[in-house]
C-alpha cells in the first residue's frame, strides 16, 4: 500500500493498514512528517505552534492519539478582557456581549439569528440534501452579509470572523460551504465567545511525529509524488525517489496539491474538476515569545480582534500552569497575508509587531522571538488553514471527493464534512481511508484470480 | 447477565453482550418494550409517536439501528410560517428572527450571547471541569434568567424555551446541567431556529421492538425488579417473575426508578444520593389526527409556541410525501402537565384542542383521532423527557452515575453527557455498559479462582 502525504490523515491511514498486516509506505514531499501541524522550539524549550493546534470539545480521536503519543490537553488561557479594535477606538470585552455601537450589536445578533437558522437547516454530512443547496452553493458568504446586514461596525466584526476563521476574504466563502463548517464545528461562535479549545503538551506535531515513529522506515521524506499509474496489479507512484508498486494508493494531501499530480491514464473530468476547486485559505501564522505572560497582569486575556490589520486575530498561547513564558499567537489571514508577504522580513515583523504594541502596550514591542510561517508560501500545503470550495462546486464536482477512484483513495481533511479542515477531520479521513482499502482487498481476495 | 428494563439502553447493552456470547436476560416492568418511546397505531395504519422520536444530526448510532431495522429516516416538516402566541397576540415568524417587540428581541439576543459563551466554557462531557462549575450548578436557569433579562416578552420567550425543552420551569433547572445539555445537544437554538430532525417511518418504537425480536425469549415483559442482591458470585435479582442470578446486572431504567430497586447490601451513600438527585421532569405529549395538514394550505408550518398554555410547543408530525393525514402533536410541559392532569379527560381534551383552534384554526378542533399520553403518570417513567440534575449536585454525588457498583452497572441516557436524555444517549449508554461488562469479565477469567 502506498499512502501519499505524511500529515495527520497519511499517517493514520498507514497505521491503521499496518495494524491489519498490511505494509504499507508513506510517500512525503517535505523533509519532515505533520503536513499543516508545525512545532518550532525556542532556545528554552518552548514550543511555538505555527500549524494547527486546538482541540475542540468532542475531537476524540486527536485527544486519544496525543494521550498515545504521551501528550497531555490543556485548556487554552481564558481569563480577562478581550480586546477589540474597531472604528479606531480600543475597546474592552468584559462579557459575553460584544462591545459594539447598539445598531452594530442589534446587527449581528440579528445576523446570527438567520445563520443559525440555515445552519439549523443544512446536514453537517450532506449540505447538497440543505433545501435550497444549489442556491447556496451560488452564493457568497459576502453576498449574503450585502443583504442581511445594515450598521458598518457590524459588518466590519462579521467580515473579521469569517476573514479570520476561513483564510479568506467573505466574496470568496461559499456560503454551503460556510453553513456546513459551522455545523460541524459550532466554530462561528468562537469570536463572540471562547469555544473550549485544548492544547497539546509538546505541540500538536508531536502527534505526527509518534504516528511516524511507529511506522518506523515505511515513511520516506522528500519523496514528493509526481505520478500516479493505474496498473494491471494496482498502482505505480513515481516520486523523487523512484517508483514504488502497490495494490492501492491513498492520497492524503490537500486537493489543490492532489491536483498536481499526473495520473495516468488522466483522472475523469469531475474528479480532476473536484481537485481544482477547493483552493487553500491563505494565513501567515505569527507567534512572539515574552518571559512572561505581562498582559495577564493589566487584567487582559491576550485575545484580541482588530480591524487595523495586519494581523486580525491574537490569542494567548502561552505555557500551561502560570503561562510562563509568555505567548502571544497571531493570526494574519486572506489578502492580509498577501500583503504581508510583499513586504521585506523586516518590515512585515515590525508591521506585525506594532499591531501588538497598540493592542497590549509598550512590552509586546520587544518578544524574545519572534517567529511567522507563511502558509501560502509553503509549497507542499500552498496556503492554510483549508481548501476553500468555489461557489458552486459543492452540489458538483466536490461532492466526490473522497470517493475512490479505482484502487487510488482519498484522504485528508478536505474529505470529510464533519470536522472539516481540522486535526479530528484529517485523522478521520485516515480511518476512513484505510477502511475502504481493507474492504476493497477483503473483496478482491474472494473474487477467482 | 440480567438487564434491567428493556428500552433503547438496555436492549442495546443486551445485544452487545449477545453478541460477544453471552447470555443477557432483561427484565421489563412494563408489558412491553421500548421505554420511553412509544406509539399508537390509529386505523388507517398512521402511527402516532407519543414518546421519544427525533433525530437530531449526528444520531448516527440511531440512525443506523432504524436503517438495521428496516425503517427509514426522514426529515420532519419545515416550511411555512411559525406561530408565536405572545402578550395575547398571535404572531407569523416567516424568516429566523422570533416576532418580538424590538426591547425583547435584543433581550433575548443578548441572553444568548451570555448562554453561548456559558456553553462554551463547559466541557460536554465533564461540566464539573468548567470553571466556576460549583457556581453553574448552584444556581438555577430561573435565577439566571432574573438577573439577565430585562423585558417581560422577551423572558417570557426564553422561560417558555427552556420548560418546553426540559419539562420543568426555569427555577428548577440546574443552570450546569443546562449549559452541558445545549452544548451536548445544540438544541437550544430549536425555539428560533429549527434544527434539523428527522424521524423514522414507523416510529421510534419500531427500533425498540426490533432488538427486542433479536434477543427473542431473553426479553421478559411484566417482570419489574424489585430487589438487587450482591452474592459472591454476582447479583441476584428479584423480580415479580422470580428471582434471576447472573454474574453481573446493567441497570437501564432512570434514576429515579433505580431510586426505588432495593439493594442488599445497601448502596453506598453518594451513589443513593445520586440517583434520588435526578428526578424526572414532567411532560405530556398529545397527538391529533387530521386527513389532511390542512395548516400547510394557509402557508403555515404547523410549529407554533404560545404562552397561553396548557399546551406551549406544536409541530407538524404529519406522514412523509404530501403529508396526509396530517397530524399535530403538542407538549404540555412542567406545571402545566400537572394543572392538565388534575382535569377530567373530557376537560383536557377540550383545554388541549382549544389551544389548537385558537393557533391553527376550527379546523384544528376536530381531529379524527386524539391521542395524549401523560409521562408523569406512567408508573415505569414516572415523568420525561428526561431526568434534571437538582441544583448543586452536578458536581457532586450525580458525577457517579455512571460508576459500576462492584458488578452492577449503569444504563440509560442520564447516565451519559453527550446526548444526555434523549435515543441517542440511550444507545450509547447500552454500549459503554456492556462494553465495561465485557471488560470486567475479560479481567476476571485471567484473575485465579
């Protein structure tokens, strides 16, 4: 068996084949294991997370892996005032109610009324049976704020949400899309409220790294995969080191990545269609390291919303315990971090760093590190935090992503609606990849030779 | 193995032990199976659902019991306008935004703001963790609603929301075990939105009775346990059938009605306080009967809430395709079932149907067949929908609910967080309980005689 991609869903899907006596090889492009989970260690130990990295209430399967892996969860700071920056003013969150002008607060509630209500109306598994799928499939998340919001300030906090959240701009979310996402992951709440969210000791990589561990040789770094072969005895994947034979392959790499590959003889129309239309978000990931959390002591949270830019979004990401050192994680999305990208090291960290200077004051100036990831620039993940469905494509072509071509099977968080572009959502996929292979060689071992 | 009580969570446990080999026997009060989920068959063959019988998104251990058992699911009613009763007038909510005066409307949008961020800080599966949880479980829904409400209309929408949800009035629900349930269960938003549900063509029943006929003579009817008995090879229970030794028990009746099994020797203090802390709310649910879903003729969807009582929640639970016969079914929830009970049938017939004409039209007065059935005063439920934690004990004795008792272990769906109360939870809870019972046996075959 050969599985292409040595992220979360590659590695479960070998694992779970080699539990079942299967040998199975992982094919990787980078020169490390963990896809878009990332761990940079500073010179005191610290794990700077620059990929995915919470754990959402009811993401079982990452919490039992890290637990394998001898990781613990810890829940993520939640203490103090939330900061927003909106309409040039800094403005303090002390509860659960937004600080916006009372047209603006009217507005959003008003707004989160009638999401929750096709939200309500559309199944988390299957968005095409959503009455009015095609409908919403056509239409952008932008489109529809266009229609159903009034106040400027309102607007303003829902752009940033979904800005943030997607990695994109609303123009560009497709509102199925968008609708489903927030079913699985009740994550639109996150920027009114503070969904639960837990962290992994050691970094959420070191999970990947442990899958990798246990399959010992069968993975192969800097390995990408150029072709795939449809072959009388299965498939034939050519990559940067040689070809490697297998029964069947499963490819766990996002599908804009997927799409890059040769297959021969070509893939059918929908599914090369399928492969084209789910672009990656775009985020650069910052994080900035202080001997302590100082911001806890001024009674903030460390989580900060801001309109200015360039980053939209801050969260504490510091130690567990007394939040020594401190950590401060920021969050540049969309044309943002094209933006950013544009600019000279210097000048992007300085831009970053003056954002956190007008939200926490004079200390976020000087962090002991300073570290950003580009995802967008990555070019074995091409951007983050997800592929992005175009408008339209949900009802077609994206509906048969996950579907087996022959003996070729997809995994990936792409290919799962629950738990969508996340950890759970990639580890799933793996199982669910690695099931189908051994149903299909179950099958194939009953048929005459 | 004996099982005690044959609905959803013991059947399930007992086909999970038959299933590993061994010999489950379950012991039923009642005459027949299914707990607290039940149906009428009228003579056109339409089957009325007086107990348990949505399927939220994400049911999938229910959903694929229906499927096993020859049923299929589809989705319930949802198009039209709702009906809102309110400050004596009756209202037509035609998009997601309740018909509230403007103060009430913010007003409830911002008291779900606070519940949304209450949820999220609680873990599903263990609110005790949340922070502040001796606080949450202290304090009642009712309380918290006086110190975050502001307008008579709008508390009078979130009061009628919450005792139509849980079957008991604000003041007496435990504010924890409300935050865990809607995180559980994201059915809080049913009251503004309407969540996807399906049913099951057939009835819920139908599920019930289709384990029952996979275990054949293992299912006792009319057999209610009266005393459990721990020997020193097992339990010995006693029931009006006589008495039945087995190695281990799972007890799947609710707490309430475990509260009344005698054990000998007595149960330890914590777990007796558990299981008398968690009596059953009280709701009766009535049916009628019409040829047709003449409300769908006048643009209506058939949901209506109305603070008028004695009903305060109707749905359209009309057959699948074109609807016919169409039927409503209401909840009299709390107090009110009590009030309603207290009446002649004749009485509450009239008070019910009156309710009816007076949101749907004369139509509504004269349905072919009327059908209620009062939870409260059926001797093996002894209320419903599901049993409510009493304040401050969340984080105290009821923790251990689900805690074997030497070898005696525990069922039913208050025994689990995530779909706490309703089929899914119940199933679930049958499967943990016989997977521990598999566990312990496992254990006890390597231990020496």
């Amino acid at each position: 068996m050969v599985v292409v991609g040595a992220g979360l869903a590659g590695l479960t899907a070998a694992r779970e084949l080699l539990r079942a006596g299967l040998e199975p090889l992982v094919l990787e492009a980078r020169d490390r294991v963990g896809g878009r989970t990332l761990g940079r260690t500073a010179d005191d130990g610290t794990v700077l997370e620059l990929g995915g990295q919470w754990l959402a209430d009811g993401n079982e399967r990452m919490g039992r892996l890290a637990r394998e892996a001898g990781a613990t969860l810890f829940r993520n700071h939640d203490e103090g005032a939330d900061l927003l920056e909106m309409s040039g003013e800094l403005r303090h969150q002390r509860g659960a109610v937004p600080p916006l002008k009372p047209l603006a607060l009217l507005d959003v509630a008003l707004a989160r009324f009638r999401l929750d209500r096709l939200v309500a109306a559309v199944p988390v598994r299957t968005p095409w049976h959503a009455p009015d799928a095609a409908r919403l499939d056509d239409t952008s998340i932008g489109d529809w704020l266009d229609r159903h919001t009034r106040s400027r300030e309102g607007r303003a906090l829902l752009d940033l949400a979904f800005t943030t959240m997607w990695g994109a701009e609303p123009h560009r979310l497709n509102l199925l899309q968008a609708l489903a996402y927030i079913g699985s992951t009740g994550k639109f709440d996150n920027l009114t409220t503070t969904k639960i969210q837990d962290r992994i000791t050691g970094g959420a990589a070191g999970v990947a790294r442990f899958l990798a561990d246990g399959l010992g040789e069968r993975v192969l770094l800097e390995a990408p995969v150029t072709a795939i072969r449809l072959t009388a005895g299965g498939v034939e994947a050519e990559s940067a080191q040689g070809a490697v034979r297998a029964r069947r392959a499963v490819i766990a790499v996002p599908p804009q990545l997927a799409a890059d590959i040769r297959f021969e003889p070509g893939l059918p129309h929908d599914r090369a269609t399928a492969l084209r239309s789910v672009p990656m978000g775009a985020v650069t990931k910052v994080s900035a390291l202080y001997d302590r959390p100082f911001w806890r002591e001024r009674g903030l949270s460390g989580k900060a919303l801001t309109g200015r830019g360039p980053l939209t979004a801050v969260f504490d990401n510091s130690a567990p315990g007394d939040g020594s050192p401190g950590v401060l994680v920021g969050f540049v999305p969309g044309t943002r971090a094209r933006e950013l990208a544009a600019l000279p090291e210097d000048d992007r960290r300085r831009a970053v760093l003056d954002s956190l200077v007008r939200l926490f004051g004079p200390q976020a100036g000087t962090p002991g590190l300073y570290v950003e990831k580009d995802w967008a620039a990555d070019p074995w993940s091409r951007g983050g935090y997800f592929g992005l469905p175009a408008l339209g494509t949900m009802t077609g072509a994206v509906r048969t992503l996950a579907e087996p071509h022959g003996p070729v099977h997809w995994a990936g968080s792409e290919t799962v609606l629950k738990d969508y572009g996340g950890m759970e959502g990639a580890v799933t996929s793996g199982e669910r990849a690695a099931a189908e292979v051994l149903a299909a060689i179950g099958e194939a071992a009953v048929q005459p030779a």
